[in-house]
C-alpha cells in the first residue's frame, strides 16, 4: 500500500484521532481555496475587461466571449462533470480539474492575441465545470454529517469574500502593471496557488464515489451545447458583422437543435434511467417556474455586469481600482440582505421575500438610470451607492431562497437532478446575456466615434441596457407567482450536499455575473 492509499484509508475510517482530524481540515482547506480560485478568477476578469481591450486589441464580440465562453464551457460541463467523479472518483476529477485550471490560467496570461485568449478562457470554463462539483461531494465524502453544516457555511462566507474580493483584487493588479504585463497577472495568480492545491490535495483528500452512479449522457451536453453555440455566436458577432442572413439561420437552427435534445431525452430516459435533463421535473408548476426564474436572471446578471463595467471605465473614464471600490457596498448588500432573508424573513413572509427582492433590483435599476442621467459624465461613486445597495439587497433577498423554493416540490429521487439543473440553466442564461450586451447595448454606441463622443454614447447605451434589465426582473417578479407561496427550508438526508453545492453555485454566479 502507497503512502497516498494510507492517507486516504485514514481519512476515510470512521476511527477518531487528532491526526485523522487535522487531515480532513487541511483537505477542507484545500478543496474551499480551489472553490475561491474560481469564484475569484470570474469575478476578477471583469473588472479587467477595459485594460485587455486596450492591451490586447480585442474586438467588442471577443471581449464579450472572454466572459461568455467560460460561463459556457461551464455550464455545458457541470452535469457532466459531476458524474464523472461519481464514476471515476472525486479526488481524481478534483486534481484533474485543478491542473486543467491552473495550465488554462496559464495560457490565459500568456495569450499572443484575443483569440488565443478565448479559447484559453473557454477551456478554463470547462475545467472549472470538472473541478467545481467535486468540492462539496468531497466535504460530504470526508466529513460526519453532524459537521457539514458548520463546513457549509464555510463556504457561504468563501462565496461572500471572493464577491469582494475578486473585483478589488483585479483592480490592484491591473492597476500596479506588475512587471509590465497590463491585465495578465490576473490570470498568472492562479499558477502558485494550483500547484500548491495540486500537491497538498494529493497527499490531504480521500478518494469516494457513488455507489450506483449514473451513467454519462454525451450526446446530451453535445446537443446543449451545440444549440447554445448556434444561438450565441450570431449574437455575439452579429453587429461587427452587419447581422448577415446565416446568423439569423444559425438561431432559428438552434432551435430544431433544442427540439432534437428534448426528443433524445425522451428516448434516453426511458432507455437506461439517466438523461442529461430529467424531462419529468418539469410537470412540477414550481420547479418549472424556477427554472425559467434562474435562467432570466441569469441573463439580466449577464448584461449589467459586463455593461457596468464598461460604462465605468470606457464611458465615465474611471481607472479599474476605481470601479472595484465602487462595487464594494454592492456586494455587502447581496451578502447581508442574503444572510437576513434565510434566517428571518422566508420562515414568515416565503415567496414575497423573492418577489419584494425582484422589485427592488427594479427599483435599484430605474434609481441609477436616473442618477446616471441627471449627472452624466460627472457622476461621483458615492451617487452610485444607494441604487447599488437597493439592487445588492433585491438580488440577496433572491439568491439565497431561491434553491429551497424551486425544489421544494421536487421528487425526492430526482433532487440531486434537479440540482444539478438549476446551476446549469443559471450559467446558460448568464452566457445568453452576455451574448445579448451586442443588441441591447453595444447596438445603442455608434460606429466611428470621436473621442468626446465615445463617453456620452457609453452612457446612453448603460441607460438603454439597464432598461432591459428593468424589463427583466419584472417578467421575473410575475413568474414568482409559480414559486411555492412557503418554499421548504431544507432538504433532508442525501439531498443536503446537493441543495448546499446548488446554493453556494447560484451565489457564486449571480454575485459575479
């Protein structure tokens, strides 16, 4: 026996002792710093965007796939990648997604040109899809019931640092050009930490896997995300390209693709029990409901966050570290009006604490269409403040009870399914939105601009695109009524891990954008 099969004996006994004990926190340790990595790596790509534009000379449609091909990569991945460490082991998937990121990160920080950058940026996506799902399976696999709830919200305080954090820590190294190399530090902060997860996570974490695990439905992520291509790409590029008559055919294809996807699921449900997409969730009105509420947020995430960015630092010229701090008291608000409405609010008033949520991202949106408009170019980050901390508190009020609401009614067979659905269809309708930035704001900005003209444009095209936004979270606020009027607080048994890892994905993602 190996020196790594004795470690994974020990920390996989039940037997107690102080040095068992100090092995799974270092695992722990390790599997939570992973989940940062990535959280942070997303969230401080965008705070960057302005300077890889300039550095690198990438084009509007490349700087929107930069951001929409990793959420891509990753959410055509999750599924997959979660039943592959049910099949083949968590740990293994866990370190071979973790080497994946940390090469991806390099090649992303050593790109040549945009192109290269996107590809880099689409495999890195796809890596995280392999590495995310096993870090909560492994806290399951190696730590007592009795203790996960303490562990889980570990997590909920990883997931809020990193929403501080990640935009902060973009800013400071962009800001600093360490060493010369403008925006790829960003990336290149990835490389010490990987390696040194990758080494400790060998020797630290216990190897599990399920023991009925379903079996891999290929042709089901190669549908999803052949049909999310057809309708992403001629949206992304459709504008630089003058919307030619093969982008608007590769859309309405996308849709026969999607028909074709639902028809194999049919097939491959009834074949062997285990489709990509359990079709039955969706007779369930609130799960439905839920998914059409993820997804939409999703997109309307996808379009501010990219679009306040740019507005920021192109439209308003404020350097990154400036549009970091700005988005501070954004991301305290999610964090505390998230924690306020678990605890407090949804035990008394359920689905009106998420659709009161709904209208105050409204609320917040209109406020800073407003504020934006009267100020314009002159606009102070402490105006910015009071519609940010409105639609940090609306979006808190949604982020955390939304999973409990969506699956309260589900099957308790089919949650882990669910789950895995949810995260899914949440990073799809981010990547949707991100592909929608070309039509409802890049749309709205002149060809051939002067400098004098590049801010107001920029401003006037935020002003266009929050108004969609606004549109959004009130459809989102009218499909609520769907939800459970007094959503379930918790998942008993074996759906525990599934409903905490949906949790801390949904955070993740509608945080960040």
């Amino acid at each position: 026996m190996t020196s790594t099969d004795t470690s994974e004996t020990a920390l996989s006994s039940p037997a107690p002792g102080a040095a068992a004990d100090r092995r799974r926190w270092f695992a722990l340790a390790i599997v939570m710093t992973a989940a940062f990595m990535d959280l942070v790596d997303v969230t401080i790509v965008n705070i960057a965007i302005p300077s890889i534009q300039r550095d690198a000379g990438a084009t509007f449609g490349q700087i929107q796939w930069i951001t929409a091909g990793y959420a891509l990569a990753f959410a055509a991945g999750l599924i997959t990648g979660g039943r592959l460490g049910d099949i083949h082991g968590r740990k293994r998937l866990f370190l071979l997604g973790i080497t994946g990121f940390t090469i991806a990160s390099a090649l992303c920080g050593f790109a040549v040109n945009p192109e290269m950058l996107v590809a880099s940026r689409i495999l890195q996506g796809a890596m995280a899809a392999m590495m995310v799902p096993q870090v909560l399976s492994i806290v399951h696999a190696t730590f007592p019931a009795h203790e996960r709830g303490k562990v889980f919200g570990l997590f909920g305080a990883i997931v809020g640092l990193g929403a501080v954090s990640g935009p902060l820590l973009g800013a400071l190294l962009t800001e600093w050009n360490l060493f010369g190399l403008e925006w790829r530090p960003i990336f290149l902060i990835n490389l010490p930490v990987g390696v040194v997860a990758l080494i400790l996570g060998r020797r630290f974490i216990t190897e599990s896997k399920a023991p009925r695990a379903l079996k891999l439905d290929i042709v089901g992520v190669a549908l999803v995300t052949l049909g999310l291509l057809m309708l992403l790409y001629p949206l992304t590029r459709g504008r630089e390209l003058d919307w030619p008559l093969w982008g608007y055919v590769c859309m309405a294809g996308s849709l026969v693709v999607f028909g074709a996807l639902v028809a194999y699921e049919k097939r491959k449900s009834a074949r062997d029990g285990s489709p990509l997409v359990e079709l039955s969730l969706f007779k369930v009105k609130s799960f439905a409901a839920g998914i059409a509420v993820q997804t939409v947020f999703g997109i309307a995430l996808g379009i501010f966050f990219l679009v306040w960015t740019l507005y920021m630092q192109t439209g308003l010229g404020w350097s990154a570290l400036r549009a970091g701090l700005t988005g501070v008291p954004f991301s305290i608000a999610v964090s505390a009006a998230a924690g306020m409405s678990v605890q407090l609010l949804v035990p008394r008033f359920g689905r009106k604490v998420l659709q009161a949520g709904a209208l105050l991202m409204a609320l917040g949106v209109l406020l800073y269409i407003w504020e934006s408009d009267r100020y314009g170019m002159s606009i102070a980050s402490w105006q910015m403040a009071l519609p940010l901390v409105v639609m940090g508190a609306g979006m808190g009020f949604i982020v955390a009870p939304l999973t409990d609401a969506v699956l309260s009614e589900v099957p308790r067979e089919h949650a882990g399914s669910a789950s895995g659905l949810i995260n899914t269809v949440q990073q799809m309708g981010n990547a949707l939105g991100l592909g929608l930035v070309s039509v409802v704001f890049f749309g709205e900005i002149g060809d051939d601009l002067t400098l004098g003209q590049v801010g107001p444009a920029f401003v006037n095209a935020f002003q266009h695109a929050l108004g969609w936004v606004a549109v959004v979270m009130a459809v989102i606020f009218l499909v609520m009524f769907a939800l459970p009027k007094r959503p379930a607080q918790h998942v008993e048994g074996a759906e525990d891990e599934t409903v905490a890892q949906d949790q801390v994905q949904d955070r993740k993602a509608e945080l960040v954008g």
